[in-house]
C-alpha cells in the first residue's frame, strides 16, 4: 500500500484480495483499507469494508458506529449502500440495546432493495425478526411488549411466504419457542430437521428444551441420546450438559454424575489436542469466555452456598459479583431478590424492583413471579398476590430445563 501511496506502482484491486489472503490481523487489514488514496472506493464501501474488519476483529461496537456514519443524516440524499445496511442490521441483532436500531436498519434494505436483491431482502427479513422478538424483551411497555411480538412473528410470516428456507424455519421455531407456542415450535424445529436431513446440532439443541417444555423429560433425554450420536464434539458440550440437567429433572442424580464425568473427560481430551496458528487464538478468546462463564458459575454457586446457610448479606454479596460479570443474568437478579426478602421487609420497594427488572429481560421466568407473589402477599394485597401465583404456575407448566 506504501508503493501505491507514493505512486511507485498503479492501484490493482487485487491488492485487497491478497493482503486478505495473507492472513493479516483484521486491525491491520482495516489500517490497509484507510490507507486507500480517494477515489478508489466511495465513502459507502470503505466505511462498509472497515466495518466488516472491526466485525472480524470482535469490535461489534466500532463496526456499528461505522455504519452509522453511512447511513446517518447526512447521506440521506444518497442511494444506501445495501451491503452496509445490511451489516448494520446483522450487527444489531446480535446485541439487545441496538434492536430499534436494527429494525430500523432492516427496514431501509426492505424498502430500498428491489427484485434484483431478493437474497438482501430475505436477509433483512431474518435480522428483522430477531431485533423485533429483543426489542420486546427489552421493553419497558407491556402493550409495546406484545406489539413487538407480533411484529416479529409477522415479519417471520413474509419471510418464509413461498419459500423452503431451513434457516427461516429455525427462526421461526426459535421465536415460537421464546413465545411458548410450544406446539407451533415443534412443528417448525422438525420442518427445520426435514431440511437438514437431521444432521443439524443446533436442530436438536433446540428440540430438547422444547420437549422438556412440555414436561416430557425422558423423550428429550432421548433426543439428546439421537444428536449425540450424530453430531460433532464441539457440540456435544453443550448436549451433554443439557442431558445433566434433563436427568436431574428426573430425579437421577447418579446418572447425572456420571454424565457430567463425561463430559469433563470431553473437555479434557479436547484440551489436550495441540493447536497453533489461527486455532491457537481462537482458543485463547474461547478460554476467555470460558473463563467469564465458570466466575459467574462461581460466584452463582458461592452465594447459593451462603444462602443455605443463612449468611444473607455474604449471599448478596456474591450474587452482586455475578451480577458484574453479567449484568443482564436474570438468575442471579430473581436470586438477589429472593434473598433480599428474606433478609428484611423495609427491602420490599428494591426487591420489587429487581423483580420488575428481570421480567423486563424475561416476561416468562416463573421464579421471578412467584416472588412478586409473595412480595404482594407481604404488603397485603391479596388479589394481586394471587394473580402472580396463578402467572407463575402457569409459566412453570411450560418452562423447559434451559433457556431457549
């Protein structure tokens, strides 16, 4: 690039292509693409192509923000860049507080795209859905709520009118699941399984917490058995903890134990295998989240462990640690909660609000009901306290293992 920059050889846009072969750092690949004299891209597509390097590097943020300078007032006079967009929307949809964004972004390649770029289009549609079904999740309204819910659902509609897409199908059985329409999502899952010939992990991943949903533990085990024996090891971590967790619905702990010695034999045997160059990193990064995951883990377990014996403010404590691990882990609010209501009644107003809070990030955890239940009971009101009860019962009745 220095080369071109001094006019000792021409611009080729090969260039681009080999300093992207050559493996370079994202963050130098992006340096790269600043170093561009004008002309050679417009502004759309060097802020498109610094967006997707920042994307590549892990900076979701800075790639966003760089899209937005794209799509922001002062371009509103030029025709969108539709790749731009549509990473804008892809962006969004992969983080709770950016989902208005992320319809908006949608939106735009929608109106904007024409025949030519159906695949653009049916991309918007998927992203759309996903920013809707957050935006609910993260709204403070109750009619907002239910309106965005619909939205997403009909936005699943359009998208998947007169085609056979198994990635709209998943979708769709995803939301439904989140919605509990649990028949609905089994049906879509099995559609998306048809399509797949069976041999989609995430399929099955998505199947079994359906299944549990409808309290039929033994039949999800099972379909855990089927993916195990048919996917790769990277999944089965995941299928092996949820088979754990299926058998400790059951009430076999033994069995559970001895599932759980597999799965560490897994992760033992996994770590031993040697990795270098590129895998060498990206293991770096999973140890990285793995590590975030076993603090929170830890600081979940220290304060049930305090709990149980009664040391209330040492159990605060340690739900506040995995609450700065992860904010938003709507367990350890409803456990702050309860803990707290335990400890003093003058703790009701801030119990309450903790409560309300982890409704806000998920309207369908019955724990968090069943408190405010007894919250209302503590303060007197009877016939509220009851409602809750009744919502908490109900949402138990369909609550699967694990999170969908």
């Amino acid at each position: 690039m220095e080369k071109v920059l001094h006019s000792e050889i021409e611009w080729d846009s090969e260039i681009m292509d080999h300093l992207t072969l050559l493996g370079l750092a994202f963050e130098s690949l992006a340096e790269h693409v600043e170093q561009a004299l004008p002309g050679i891209y417009t502004r759309a597509e060097r802020c498109y192509f610094l967006s997707l390097c920042c994307s590549a590097a892990g900076q979701n943020e800075a790639a966003l923000n760089v899209l937005k300078k794209v799509s922001g007032c002062s371009e509103a006079k030029s025709k969108p860049h539709l790749p731009s967009v549509l990473v804008g929307a892809k962006l969004c949809s992969q983080d709770l507080k950016h989902a208005r964004e992320g319809i908006e972004f949608a939106h735009k390649v929608i109106d904007v795209g024409s025949h030519r770029n159906t695949h653009f289009i049916g991309q918007a549609h998927k992203f759309l859905v996903v920013c809707y079904g957050n935006a609910a999740r993260t709204s403070l309204s109750d009619s907002e709520r239910v309106w965005f819910l619909g939205e997403s659902l009909n936005s699943l509609s359009r998208a998947a009118l007169g085609k056979e897409d198994a990635e709209l199908m998943f979708s769709f059985g995803l939301e439904n699941a989140k919605q509990r329409n649990l028949s609905a999502a089994f049906d879509n899952v099995m559609s998306y399984s048809s399509m797949e010939a069976g041999s989609s992990g995430r399929g099955w991943k998505l199947l079994a917490p359906i299944v549990s949903a409808e309290q039929r533990f033994k039949d999800a085990e099972t379909i855990v058995d089927l993916a195990l024996d048919e996917t790769e090891r990277i999944d089965q971590f995941e299928l092996l903890r949820l088979k754990t967790v299926l058998q400790i619905a059951q009430e076999r702990p033994k069995h559970a134990i001895e599932t759980y010695r597999m799965l560490l034999a897994l992760i033992q045997a996994q770590r031993e295998q040697t990795i270098t160059g590129q895998k060498l990193r990206n293991e770096s990064l999973a140890r990285f989240g793995s590590d975030l995951y076993e603090a929170r883990v830890m600081a979940r377990c220290r304060s049930v462990l305090f709990e149980a014996q009664e040391l209330y403010k040492k159990a605060v404590i340690a739900f506040t640690v995995a609450l700065s691990i992860q904010p938003d882990f709507v367990p350890a609010i409803v456990a702050t909660a309860a803990v707290l209501l335990k400890m003093n009644r003058q703790t009701l107003p801030i119990v309450r609000s903790f409560l309300m809070n982890a409704l806000r990030l998920d309207p369908m955890n019955h724990e968090a009901w069943w408190i405010l239940g007894l919250v209302s009971k503590v303060e007197g009101s009877i016939q509220q306290a009851a409602d809750f009860f009744q919502a908490a019962h109900e949402l138990k009745m369909s609550a699967p293992v694990q999170n969908f």
